[in-house]
C-alpha cells in the first residue's frame, strides 16, 4: 500500500508555498521598481517647470519646492533601488530553502521506490504522515515489526565518532539532531496506534537512511537492545534491515491489518477531521 496525506506530501506542500510567495515578492519588486522609475519620470518631465521657480522663484517658494525634489527623488530611489535590493536576499532565501525541500523530495522518492519492492499482502507502508509538527518520511508494519524511517538527503560519507555523534565528510556534523528526531516520530507512530485502539504495545524502530551517502555496513546510533538504538543505512539498505528485522512481539497479520486500518485514518487526515468536530 502507497499513501500519503492527500495528494501532496508535506514537502510539496511547502515547496509550493514557498514558491507562492516568492511570486509575490517578486511581484512586489517589480511593482515597487517600476513605481520608482514613474517616479523618476514625472520628475524628470516636471524639471522644466520646477527648475525655474527653483532658481527665480521667491525664497519661501525655493524652499518649498527643494523639499518637495528632495522627498520624491529619495522616494524614487527607495522604490527603484532600495526595496528592489532589499527583497531580493529575501528572494535568494527562499530559493535556498526550495533547492533542499526540492532534494529532500528527490531522497524521499528514493526511498518510496525501494519500499515499493515490499509484498503490499504483508506490509503497510505510508509515506508523508502529517501530524502538525512535520511529517513521517515513511512508516512500514509487516510480519518483521514496526518502522519509521527518516530520509536524509546528506551526501558524502556517514560515519559515527568517539563520542557517538553522526558525522557526515561534506558538511561535518548535521545541524539537526537526526537521532532525537527519529526517535520522537517513533514515539508519535506508537502513541497514536495505542491512542486509536490498538492495545498491544509495539516498538516502533526508527531507520535513518541516506539514500545518497556512503552508509557503511553496521553503523548506527545509540546502545544495542534499547529504545536509542537506531540503525543507519544506505536506501537500498532499507528493505535488507527490515527483512532481517526481528520484532519483539508477534507481528500477526490481523495485527498488521488493524495497524494499517488505524494509519490511514492518519494518512486520509479523518482522525483530525473527527477530532476538530468534536471540539
């Protein structure tokens, strides 16, 4: 099973908002430029009758009409130049924040081509599941346990120093803490689970994957055989973990189909719809 959160994934989501509103600042720009070179023209135009009385007009009259150029040539250049410039290192940060979402999508589509490989009869997969703060990359419940799975876009090669912190040759550390955040969306897929009728307690294993990035075999974070033990692996390294996987509850097909019921009330967003109805 594919599912996602309508018709869009969180991140194309955000990749078109961004793009929204940098044609609305783009558009500002250019109404803002093009005002101040109207500007600059009108005074230009009006030279010929202004420059007189500047120069034989009398003094009060002179004084005037000097404060008057003055205001509306610095207006002209806020308009033409100022605003213009101003907005463009707003323009330059959104481009920057469309080129990662855009090869976020590209890893995440990575990683949804390789779990496509997974029996649908056996598995649930989802991908995108929004919950307000963000979404779940992907999530996947089958006979060998429980996943999220968190897709890194880094590339490079990953590695794990001394002190156990993930570090990747092209960009030293990550400025997000990968494992903290893996973690937590473990915890959300099984709180919710529980929260909407399933009573069995599941682990929920977290998956770190870097489907453009040299991932060496066995790496990963956190103490074996506990809840902060989270592997990292290569995207095609996805599908070998969970196969591999050995759960540690009995992962029966009815359970796997309650599992699936329950996430695509998620995935569909009737869960918020119900919830805000009863608010």
């Amino acid at each position: 099973m594919d599912t996602s959160r309508g018709s869009r994934t969180f991140l194309e989501q955000q990749v078109s908002d961004l793009q929204d509103s940098m044609g609305r600042v783009n558009r500002a720009r250019l109404m803002s430029f093009l005002g101040g070179i109207s500007l600059m023209l009108l005074l230009i135009l009006s030279s010929s009758v202004l420059l007189p009385l500047l120069s034989s007009g009398q003094p009060l009259m002179r004084a005037l009409i000097g404060i008057d150029l003055a205001f509306f040539v610095s207006l002209a250049f806020l308009l033409s130049a100022f605003v213009p410039l101003t907005l463009r290192k707003v323009v330059v940060e959104f481009n920057r924040k469309v080129a990662e979402d855009r090869k976020a999508q590209k890893a995440e589509q990575e990683v949804r081509n390789v779990l496509a490989n997974l029996d649908e009869r056996q598995y649930a997969v989802f991908h995108g599941l929004y919950r307000r703060y963000g979404d779940i990359d992907h999530v996947v419940i089958g006979p060998t346990g429980a996943f999220i799975i968190e897709t890194k876009s880094n590339h490079g090669n990953v590695s794990v120093d001394e002190r156990g912190r993930l570090e990747i040759d092209q960009g030293g550390q990550p400025r997000k803490n990968y494992q903290r955040q893996a973690r937590q969306e473990a915890y959300q897929v099984r709180d919710y689970l529980t929260e909407h009728g399933i009573p069995e307690q599941l682990f929920v294993q977290s998956i770190l994957a870097f489907p453009f990035a040299g991932v060496p075999e066995g790496l990963y974070l956190g103490t074996t055989n506990t809840g902060s033990y989270i592997p990292i692996v290569s995207g095609k390294g996805v599908l070998q973990y969970i196969y591999q996987h050995r759960a540690s509850a009995l992962f029966t097909p009815d359970l796997v189909g309650r599992c699936r019921d329950v996430l695509q009330c998620w995935a569909d967003g009737t869960d918020l719809d119900l919830n805000e109805a009863g608010a």
